[in-house]
C-alpha cells in the first residue's frame, strides 16, 4: 500500500472533474485486476469501481490529486493514451450531474477572468464572496469620498464671502398700535441696545462666556466640527435644533446671516462663513460683535443695554459675577432671568427661574477658576448671588401701556405659527395691531382709580390698607376679543400684570360652572348604578331642583356614603355668615351664593365633569387645582381675570367659545405675516347657555350682585368671595362686553420672601370685603361708562330644557309638605335669624352687616332689617325685617319646620342657634378653622365663601 503511494502511476488519469469527484468518492487501496475485456483508458476501467475479473491499482490520483484537481478549475492532464478523457478540453467522461462540462468552475459559476485595475467583481473569488469588496476596495472608497468632501469644502469656502452686517443686527422698534390705528407705543431702538467697543467689554465678561460657551475660543478656527456633525445629526432625524455652535458660529448667525431658521442648509451656511471668519477677522472682532448682538431678556439687546438693564451701570463697570450671571442669561433669557416670564411660558415662573440662574451663575464662576481664567481668592469674593434689579419699562411703557404691550407680545409669541421667539421678536421690525380700546383702557382705569381715591388710604390705615391691587379685563362678548386691561397701578412700577394670572382664588364666581355641568351632563344616580351602571345620570333643572343649604352640611360622595379627608374626616360645608337655607332651589342658591348646595351638586355631578364645563366655557387646565375635593366647586382654583370674562363671555355668547386674544395682525417690512382668525367652539346648547344667564340675571336682580345693577339694562353676573378675605371677585356681562375685577392684597416687591396673600378685613374702613362691594362697584361703573348712549339690547329668553326635579344633600320635595301658612308672617324679632346668633369667633363689626349692604353700614338694622331686607327691597317673601322672615326664613326656614323641634330641634337650629350637636358651642368654637371648618365635629371643609 505505502509503495503504491509513494510511486507515480505510469498513465495520468482522465476523465476531469466527474471523474475526480468520482475518484475522491471511492476508498484509497488495491482492488482486483480489472478485466481484460475493459476498454483501455475507459473511467470505469481506470476509475471506476474494481470489477469482478480482477482490477489494477488507481494509476494516478486518489483524494489529493482530486483536490488538486478540482483547485485547477477541474481541468487536468490529457492521458498520454488519449482515452475516453482525452483532449485538454475534453469533457472528462463525466455525467452532467458532476458539472465537469467545457470550462466550468468548482463552484457551478463562470471561470474566473483575468485580474482588473478596479477587481470588483473579484477575479479569484466565488460565489458571493466575488461580491464582496475586498479591505483595498473599502479603504479606496473611503479616501475618495473623504477626498472629494475635502475637495468640495475647499471649492465651498473658495467661493464664499463674508456678508456684510446683517440689518437685523441693527436694533428696530417694534410699533404698537390701538384698535383704530393709533399709535399706541413703540419699542426698541437706542433704549433696548447700544453698541460698545471691545476695549468697554471687561475681561470677565469675555471669560465668563468663554468658559460657558466655548473653551477653545480663542484658539479654535470658529467651527466645532463635532458640535455641528451632532446639530445636523439632530435636525436630520428631527430631534433637538440647538447646540453645537461656537462663538464665532453664533456670532456669524446674529449678525453676519440675517437668518435664524433651525435648518440643516442654514447651518450649512453657517459653517462655511464661520470658516472664513474665523480665519480673515480678529478675536477681539469677533467677540465684541457676539457680545454686543446677543439676547439678555427684558428688551436688552448687546452687553451695554443688559448691563443697565439689570444692574443699572455701564459694562465696563461690571464685577466678575454680575458678568457670570448676564453670561448664564445666553443660555435663554426666558428660562434665567430672575423676574421670570410666565406670560410666555407658564414654567418660567421668578422662583424656578431664580434657582435656576443661581445654579448656572455657580457654576460658570467655578468654570472660570478651573479654565484659569478667574482665581480663586478673587471667587470667594462673591458667595452671594449679584442683586438684580426689578424689572422696568422703558418711559412711554408706563401706567396701564406697559401691560398692553406684554399682553399683545405674548399673544403674538404664543400664538404665531411662524417660529417667531421672544428674542427675534425683541429685535424689532414688526407692526402689532391690537384689539385694545383706548376709552375702555382709560374708563377701567378711571373705576379702579376712583376706589383707590375715596377708600383705600394706607397712610391713615397702614395695617389693612397696604398692598391693595385690583386687576381687571373686558371682552367683546361676541368675539373674545380684550378692549381693556387693569394690570395695575403703573407697569414701571408694578411689574406684576393683574390682568393675568396671579394666584387670586375665584371663589363662588366659579358656581356656574357647576350649574352648567349639572344641566348638561347630570347627576349621577346611585340607584340604578347596579342595573343600569354609574353612568346613568339625570339632568337637572335650576329650578324644579332642590338641595340642602343647611350650614355645616355634611357633604356626600354622589352614593350617600359620607366624604372622608385623606385624614379620615368628614366635610362639613358652611355658608357665609354662616347662614343656614334649608331646601332651597338651584336658582335661589346661586342669588344667595350658598356653599353647601353647590359643594354637594358638584359631589352628584362629579368634580371631574365640573373641570371640563370649566375647561369648556374658557378656562385653562393649568389654572385648575388638581384633586377631586369638595371646595373645587367653590372656587379654589386661580384663573387669570382674563380668562374669567372669557368664560363668561360663553354663556352670554349662546354657548359659542371663543378665546380671548389682543391681537389681530402683525406686520413686518410692510406686509402681514400674522391674522388672528375667529374660531368659535359650541361649549354648551343654547338652552343651557340661556338659562345660565337666567340665573345670573336674577343675581344681579335680586341677589348678592344687586350693587352691580346697571341703570338703564340688564346684565347677568356673580359675585365671589373667599376663605379668610383673601380675596374678592365680581364677574358680570352684558350681550356686548364681559368683563372681569378681582381685589386682593399682596406685595409684589421682588425683595420680599414668602409673600402671601393677606386678609381684607377692614380694608378701605369696610368690616369685610365682598364681591358685591369694590369690585361689583368697579364693574357697575366702567360698564355704565362703556354702554352709556349705546342701543339697549336683550339677552335671549331662556328655552326648554330636558331637566328633571333632582333632589340632593337631604333636601325633599316640597309637595307633601303642609301648606307653610306661618310663612307669610314675617318676624319681627332679628335675634331669632341664626346666622348671627352664635359665632364662631370673636365677634367682628362685620356681623352688623349682610352680604347684600354695601359700603356695610354698621349702624342699619341688623343682617337683613327693614334697611336691606325688609318690605323695601324684599319684604316678607324676600327676607321680612331681619333677613330672615316667614317666608324666607320664619317659621318655614328657620323656625320650627326648619330649625326646631320639626327639622332638628337643638340639634340643628333650636333656641341656641345649632344647639350641641351642630352648632351651640361647637358651634361657637373654632375647631375646624376660620370661616368652614364645619366646627361642630372638628369637620375639615374651609372652602371659598360665597358673597
């Protein structure tokens, strides 16, 4: 065996691959001699399998010779004896299967061609591997493309130039205009920016923003080209446009491009003239060109206008940490200044924008030690942040004007779909025509004005006089559209706008949301909740419904189980002056502005349907407290005064919604690129919004609005007063304007920590302060001012409503009760009213007067006598002489059927006013906290009091 291997066969084989194949396929050895009678040179002779008369060795080949073979493309050498594999390109005797046919390869693919000076496809591969690029191909690609993008940049930046100044770099005014066409302010100019030269920028102001910005400023070419690969990264795949300038990028962006748009071509742009910039102007060039176009906030435009703006000095005269705070002011004036800016984005409030600025001015002054570029005994001079000043106006910007044109600027910001920001919009250019009415403004004013005059008197009453503010807003009730505003006294030196959202609870002026939810989507009726599931409801009618107006009613979930705190405590819900109704209709309840009927309305209909009627007449969610407590129909929330005569301006508008705005077009280089357009939303049918108005006429007719009656038509409105007198409402409208007043006391000065809102008790020498008394004042008397000479018009007549009798907080129809005979006896002894009997505090002068008396008048009879309440302006059928007669509040509403021995006897209105059990001592006490505690049991409700 070993001797056959190592000697060569004395014939080459034949055949080609099939007989290669073949030849590898059988076992290596001896076999039997084949037969003579086999053909000489035949496969099956020399290859083949021995036959049965004997065989011979394999001549030449084996495995290895097979592989050998079949790496030389299956071609092999002819036999000397030209047998059936004879011929070099012989077809080898193989069958088809084997593939060995003329000039075929191993792998079934066409032989392999002659070596290219571009291999691709690959001469020497087969299969898919003659697809695959080979490493010199990659890396030749790679240095192409890599050659013609060095190519095409070099040609790029070649060809650009430097532009000239752009003139948007050049500060412009921004021009306001009243509703006709006036001139109403203007904006910008030399007051919002002055251009300094290098040598007046202190060296701690280029330090501070270098170490902020840009580490390698004054070293690097102008471009970062790993910021910008990860910007234009950003912007292909729609994530975040900002970041990866230098300073020499945002420089040519400010000043050189004219151009602001997040574009990937902009950027383009961006990075080729920053190139040439970088390498044709000087450092100092480009850093006093940065610093003198930047964005500080607050109008201030360049170094110089920021540094008088905030600190009110030249820039030369900056500190190394007022220049660390006016460099953190560019990373977003919006989100940094001190002062805060809610009106463009609610979050950027003065305290979360102060920790905010505190953090970044830190940490610049520490990046400043670390980069060298500040030392650190000259760092520890400065622990505390810089003192900024409050922020101001410019002159024309002052009394009510200031708020105007922040109003106007904010709609337009907020509103534009066109990217426009606060700091393109601060460098001028643009015409802004406003809806603001230049009489309204003055005649809202002139009310506001004259309260402050005749009452509010700090010098004399220093204690409850100071702080006082007012703030106000009026719509075209058909439109949404503000023609008045009441920020404050002077916008140069009141810097919160009144107008706007400032943190004032609404109280009971937010009870007709409640009533509007009710009639629209109903009570919930816990009866058929096991057939027919929770969301069976019933529809309520204002007035054939009935609920509780017990004081210190104990409030319910919509099931009857009683509403537990997280403490476990139940709500007892009281009424202002702690007057108790008894079943008393919707619509009565609303005149009386009574608490505990409308908390546990709000309980059936639910707190989240409540949110929606709210959110549907105009409010905003974000004004809404979260939570499902009973006091949210009571008005905790903080609506701005803005959106309250929005709100209201729906009912009186047939249900149609609009929002309120104060611009309708905008102009730049003289074209419009802004309209406001009208997009009226159907919040309610117009039968509830008829009878909504309805029920708010009759406030103003007979009830707690009666002092914000208009002489010569009707209006529809409601007060709104709450807990503790921190602050006091009055919402009306006609069917041409709504309009909007709130009172408070608190201290804006941005020096002072943990302002609050401070009570108004005895404020403008009144006991207590009511919506029915300065701001129903205020309203009656811009409206009359408004209307005077003006056609009359007429709210539409209520329709018909689907509303059934529902029937809640315990209170039962008043079918089966006896006829009230002794009703219509009015009584005649005021020391029988409860509200006034036992209270629950040290008695105040206020208790000498009612809700409906204003200015109060101590010395008048007492709650509700034949000054206020008797046959003059209510009788017996509206309260008799104490506000609490036969009808009202006799023997059918707090005597015996009410109070006594028949409806609780002791327990709930007897000889003492409450008795033990709800009133009497516990009564008197002051458990459960000023003005709704629910005192008897320790209850935890509080509420706004309605008034």
């Amino acid at each position: 065996m070993s001797e056959h291997r190592r000697k060569m066969p004395q014939q080459p084989p034949t055949g080609g691959r099939a007989a290669a194949r073949r030849a590898a396929q059988q076992p290596m050895g001896r076999g039997p001699a084949p037969d003579h009678d086999s053909a000489a040179g035949s496969p099956s002779a020399s290859y083949g399998p021995p036959s049965t008369h004997g065989g011979e060795e394999r001549p030449y080949g084996g495995r290895a010779e097979a592989r050998r073979a079949a790496q030389r493309g299956g071609r092999r050498r002819v036999p000397e004896n030209g047998g059936a594999g004879g011929g070099r390109r012989g077809g080898g005797g193989g069958t088809p299967r084997g593939g060995g046919g003329p000039g075929r390869c191993r792998d079934g693919g066409r032989p392999p061609g002659k070596k290219r000076m571009i291999d691709y496809p690959r001469h020497d591969k087969y299969g898919w591997k003659r697809w695959l690029p080979s490493w010199k191909l990659t890396t030749g690609l790679f240095l192409g493309f890599i050659g013609s993008l060095l190519g095409a940049s070099v040609a790029a930046y070649a060809w650009v130039d430097i532009p000239n100044e752009a003139l948007s770099a050049k500060q412009q005014n921004n021009v306001f205009y009243w509703d006709d066409g006036t001139q109403m302010a203007a904006t910008g100019g030399d007051v919002n920016r002055q251009i300094v030269e290098y040598a007046q920028i202190p060296q701690a102001m280029q330090d501070a923003v270098v170490s902020a910005e840009n580490k390698t400023f004054w070293t690097d070419s102008g471009i970062d080209p790993w910021g910008i690969g990860r910007a234009v990264w950003n912007m292909a795949k729609g994530g975040n446009k900002q970041g990866g300038s230098t300073i020499t990028q945002q420089y040519v962006k400010n000043n050189r491009l004219d151009d602001q748009s997040q574009t990937v071509s902009r950027k383009v742009k961006e990075l080729f003239i920053s190139m040439r910039v970088g390498n044709d102007l000087e450092k100092n060039e480009i850093m006093a060109g940065y610093l003198n176009t930047s964005y500080y906030g607050r109008g201030a435009y360049g170094i110089q206008a920021a540094a008088r703006t905030y600190f009110g000095k030249d820039a030369r005269k900056l500190n190394p940490s007022e220049c660390a705070f006016l460099a953190s002011l560019l990373k977003g004036a919006t989100y940094y200044d001190p002062a805060g800016s809610p009106e463009i984005d609610p979050t950027a409030t003065a305290e979360k924008n102060t920790v905010r600025a505190k953090k970044r001015w830190k940490w610049i002054l520490n990046e400043m030690v670390k980069d060298g570029r500040l030392t650190a005994a000259e760092r520890a001079k400065y622990p505390e942040f810089p003192k900024v000043k409050p922020r101001k106006q410019g002159a024309q910007l002052g009394g009510q004007v200031g708020y105007l044109v922040r109003t106007a600027e904010a709609n337009f910001i907020n509103k534009n779909d066109l990217g426009i920001t606060t700091q393109q919009f601060a460098k001028g250019g643009y015409e802004v025509h406003t809806t603001f009415k230049k009489k309204n403004v003055k005649a809202l004013e002139d009310a506001v004005s004259g309260i402050y005059k005749e009452y509010i008197k700090p010098e004399e009453r220093p204690i409850t006089d100071t702080h006082v503010q007012f703030g106000g807003a009026s719509v075209d009730l058909k439109t949404g559209a503000i023609v008045a505003l009441y920020g404050g006294k002077n916008a140069t030196e009141h810097f919160m706008n009144n107008a706007d959202t400032t943190g004032a609870q609404v109280g009971s002026t937010f009870k007709p949301f409640v009533l509007a939810a009710a009639m629209r989507d109903g009570v919930r009726n816990p009866k058929l909740d096991k057939v027919q599931g929770p969301t069976d409801r019933t529809k309520v009618d204002p007035d054939k419904s009935r609920y509780n107006g017990q004081n210190g009613l104990v409030i319910k979930n919509y099931d009857g189980t009683v509403w537990r705190d997280e403490k476990d405590k139940e709500w007892r819900q009281v009424n202002d002056d702690d007057a108790s109704y008894g079943n008393i209709d919707l619509r009565e309840a609303m005149e009386h502005s009574a608490n505990s009927p409308y908390v546990q309305l709000g309980m059936d209909v639910g707190i989240d349907k409540v949110r929606q009627a709210a959110i549907d007449a105009g409010l905003l969610e974000s004004s809404l407290v979260k939570g499902d407590v009973p006091s949210f129909t009571l008005g905790i929330s903080s609506p701005s005064a803005i959106r309250m005569a929005g709100s209201y301006a729906t009912f009186g508008n047939n249900g149609k919604q609009n929002d309120p705005f104060s611009v309708t077009k905008v102009l730049q280089r003289g074209e419009v690129i802004y309209e406001h357009k009208l997009a009226p939303k159907q919040a309610f049918s117009t039968a509830i919004a008829s009878n909504v108005t309805d029920v708010l006429k009759d406030v103003v007719k007979k009830g707690t609005g009666r002092t914000a009656a208009l002489p010569d038509r009707d209006s529809a409105g409601k007060t709104g007063t709450t807990d503790r007198n921190n602050s006091a409402w009055y919402v009306g409208y006609t069917p041409e304007l709504s309009t909007a007043v709130d009172m408070y006391r608190f201290d804006d000065d941005d020096s002072a920590k943990d302002r609050t809102f401070e009570s108004m008790y005895g404020t403008g020498a009144q006991p207590k302060i009511h919506g029915n008394s300065f701001p129903s004042r205020i309203w009656r008397e811009y409206m009359t001012a408004m209307l005077q000479g003006t056609p009359v018009q007429g709210f539409p007549e209520p329709e018909e409503l689907d509303g059934e009798p529902v029937f809640g907080g315990g209170a039962v129809s008043p079918t089966p009760t006896p006829s009230p005979t002794p009703s219509q006896e009015p009584t005649e002894e005021p020391s029988e009213e409860p509200t006034t009997q036992a209270p629950t505090k040290s008695p105040k002068p206020e208790k000498s007067c009612t809700v409906w008396e204003w200015p109060c008048d101590p010395s008048g009879e007492n709650n509700g006598g034949a000054a206020n309440g008797g046959a003059t302006d209510g009788g017996a059928a509206n309260g008799g002489a104490a506000n609490g007669g036969a009808a009202n509040g006799g023997a059918a509403n707090g005597g015996a059927a009410n109070g006594g021995a028949a409806n609780g006897g002791a327990a709930n209105g007897g000889a003492a006013n409450g008795g033990t059990e709800t009133g009497g001592a516990a009564n008197a006490g002051t458990t459960g906290g000023d003005n709704g505690g629910g005192r008897p049991n320790g209850g935890t409700g509080w509420g706004a009091i309605g008034g």
